[in-house]
C-alpha cells in the first residue's frame, strides 16, 4: 500500500461530526452582525507581504516570526495573519470612505501564523471580526463590545469578564513611554531577551510579557506607579470616560486593566478584551480596539476606525456540544424505485430524508434511521400495495399509516 499522506502539523480536517457547531457558529455570527446593521466582507487569503509589515506592525512577533511567506512572479505574497490589514486595504481600493458613515464591515475565515501548535493555538486557524469605519466618537467602540457580547451570547457563553483600557493617542503615549523606559531601565539586563528587544521598539508591549521573572519586576511600585498613572491627554481622557459612560448605560460590567496593550502596533486609544468564564477556567476569547491611524498609514484618507476579533477554535472549545442535527425522514423499504421516488417528491418539498442504497435487512434500515432522523417512512409490500405509508416517530416509538397522498403534508406539519 502507499504511504499516507498525513495532514500538515498546526492544521486539522474539520469533519462531519463537529461541522453543526461550526455552522452554529457562522450562521449566528450573520444573524447578530447583520442584526446591527454590518454588511459581511470576504477579502483575498494571500496579500502583498508589504501590506502586514504596513498594516499589522513591523515590531510585532506576527510580522516578524509568524508569517508564510513566499515569492511568486517576483512578487513577496503573505498568507493573512489576520484580516484587520486585508479589510482596510479593501476599503480604501473601493473608495468605501465616500460612504456614508459608519461603515460597517464583519469577517469570517481562515488566517494563517508560523506558531508552535498547542492546545487550541493552530497554524491554520479560523477568526470571526467586525471593523466600524468613520467614527471617532466612543459610541462605536461601545458598540463594538455590546456586539462582541451579544455574539458571545448567542453562542451560550454568558460567564464573561470584559476588560478595557485606553493607550492614549500618539503625542499623550509617547511621553508615557518615555517614563516608562525612565523607569525600567535600571533592571533591563534582568529583563528576558524578548522585553530587551521590545525595550527600545515598543515599550508598551513589555506590559505584555508572560515571564515570571520580568512581571515580578513590573510589579515593583516605582513601575508600577508609572503603569497605574493617569498618562492620557485630556481628549483622550474625555473620550475614555464617555466609553465608559456608554458601558454603563448599556448595563455593560467592565473593569480597566492599565496593562492590557494587545499585541498589536496600530491601536490608539480603547482597547478591550473579552474572557469567558464558562467551563470553569478563564479564557481570552475577544480581542480589539480603535486603530485612527490605520487607514491613513496604507494610503487611505483618514478615517477613525474600531474592531474586534475572535478566534473561533476557542470559541468551539467553550461551547457545549449539542446533538448532531438529524435528518426529518428515512426511508426504509427494499423496493427502491419506490424509495427512490419518495426521496425524490420529499427532497423537493424541502423535507431532509434519505434511504437505503444497499438493500440491507429491514431491522438494519430501522437502526439506520433511529441514528439518522427524526422519523422512519416504512414502504413495505402492503404499504406500496394499498398506496400508503407507515410513520414512525422514533424518539416516541409511536407508528401510524397514512395515504401516500398525505406524507408531505404530515412531514411539513412536524417539521
Ligand atoms: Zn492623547
Ligand atoms: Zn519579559
């Protein structure tokens, strides 16, 4: 035999049997989306490499280490990372910006990151967005987290911690910065090798570090005092506090957390994070913020912006796995041209059944059916001889016979 061909490390098949949740998924991510007014975006999964150094930030990990890469007619093509970048390209090449604002965009898809694979961290994996164009007042990014929160919802995840914090515009942040590195720099060779480098390049992210060694020393009160200050301008300050306002009027429990920076370059101001409670441990499962800047920085007119994004192998990991759906009718009868035509005359009626294509036993077909639906159509000698049908309800192991004449009918009544 020849050798399996296995798929690639950090990818996965997502198979029939996890397919309803991942449907389940989608199809909510329409219907709350659309519910608010936001139109679904699909742009291309490769794009100019040049557009995420621009886009996603040349300081990040993601550009750096994290990127597929690859050279094609002399062109330097990136697999997306994630769709922020793609999404703006999109709106400033169709001139979205003469719309009438807000505009609304919302994305579904693969994106791709070069990441050591562990539990529900994949190279190929799937995030579900929004962005709002036009807006600089914090209505939108209000809006932005009562949307990521009615999403959650709709999942059935309703245990939900939300985290905000605002990073200030770029004159206020630079001067926070500048304390920042201040006061840090007496312990920078205690510091692990990623905040020496993030040091100079962008200091916010040195609040990011996960290593134990350099949060004890973030911990210190002369940092910390630096973190925990009030560093944002007044008009940053201003807008902070009406979010705020916003979220209280909405009845939107939050708490500002000083060291929530995101891992991405291009965010001003708000900035938020979503965690899930549901199955007991704390799980980040939002992520997003206001980038002003963005749009301007890949060429477009500048345009105020907010977004978010979720990665859905996280969210799938936290749903609760319901039952599979099943069909409405199966037939089972070892006549198939009988069969055959019932299918056929159901399918058309927009009933779901299917039949037995392998002439097995009658007992066998009945476990098939108990598996696959709702209902049993049992087509026997006597039934096709008199122009009838046997129902069975399954779940109830309750029959009936009725006229041929009357299935659709019966079936659209249960469906
Ligand atoms: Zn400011
Ligand atoms: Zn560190």
């Amino acid at each position: 035999m020849a050798e399996i061909i296995r798929v690639q490390k950090g990818t996965k098949d997502i198979l029939p049997a996890e397919i309803d949740l991942w449907h389940f998924m989608e199809e909510k991510a329409l219907e709350v989306f659309s519910n608010a007014g936001y139109k679904e975006i699909r742009t291309p999964i490769f794009e100019a490499t040049e557009l995420f150094a621009r886009g996603v930030g040349d300081t990040t990990d993601i550009v750096n280490k994290e990127m597929y890469t690859f050279e094609k007619s002399e062109r330097s093509l990136t697999l997306r990372p994630e769709n922020t970048a793609g999404v703006v390209r999109a709106f400033i090449e169709n001139g979205m910006h003469r719309l009438s604002a807000p505009i609304k965009l919302w994305y579904k898809g693969p994106m791709f990151r070069y990441e050591r694979p562990q539990a529900g961290r994949q190279r190929q994996f799937h995030q579900v967005g929004m962005e709002m164009f036009g807006i600089k007042d914090p209505a939108a990014d209000a809006e932005a987290i009562a949307l990521a929160i009615r999403y959650l919802n709709a999942l059935g995840l309703n245990d939900l911690d939300v985290e905000i914090n605002s990073l200030g515009c770029p004159e206020c942040r630079e001067e926070f910065k500048t304390k920042l590195k201040n006061v840090i720099r007496p312990y920078l060779n205690d510091l692990c090798e990623d905040c020496q480098k993030r040091f100079e390049k962008n200091p916010l992210r040195l609040l990011d570090c996960k290593v134990e060694s350099c949060k004890e020393i973030y911990a210190k009160p002369e940092i910390q005092e630096v973190i925990q200050s009030d560093f944002i301008c007044s008009e940053c300050s201003e807008h902070f506090t009406l979010l705020k306002t916003y979220l209280n009027d909405l009845g939107i429990k939050y708490s500002v957390n000083k060291l929530l920076v995101r891992g991405l370059d291009y965010y001003n101001r708000t900035v938020f994070e979503i965690k899930s409670n549901n199955l007991g441990s704390q799980n980040a499962v939002c992520g997003g913020g206001r980038y002003d800047s963005l749009v301007r920085n890949l060429g477009g007119q500048d345009t105020p912006a907010v977004g978010f994004a979720m990665g859905m192998e996280r969210l799938y990991s936290l749903m609760q796995q319901f039952p599979q759906k099943k069909l409405t009718a199966y037939i089972v009868s070892n006549e198939t041209s009988s069969a055959i035509k019932l299918v056929s005359d159901l399918r058309n009626n927009g009933i779901s059944c299917d039949f037995d294509m392998t002439n097995k036993k009658f007992t066998k077909q009945m476990e098939k059916a108990s598996k696959l639906a709702d209902y049993a159509l049992i087509l026997g000698e006597d039934e096709i001889k008199n122009n009838q049908i046997s129902i069975k309800n399954l779940a109830e192991s309750t029959q009936k016979t009725i006229s041929r004449d009357d299935i659709i009918s019966v079936l659209k009544q249960v469906n």
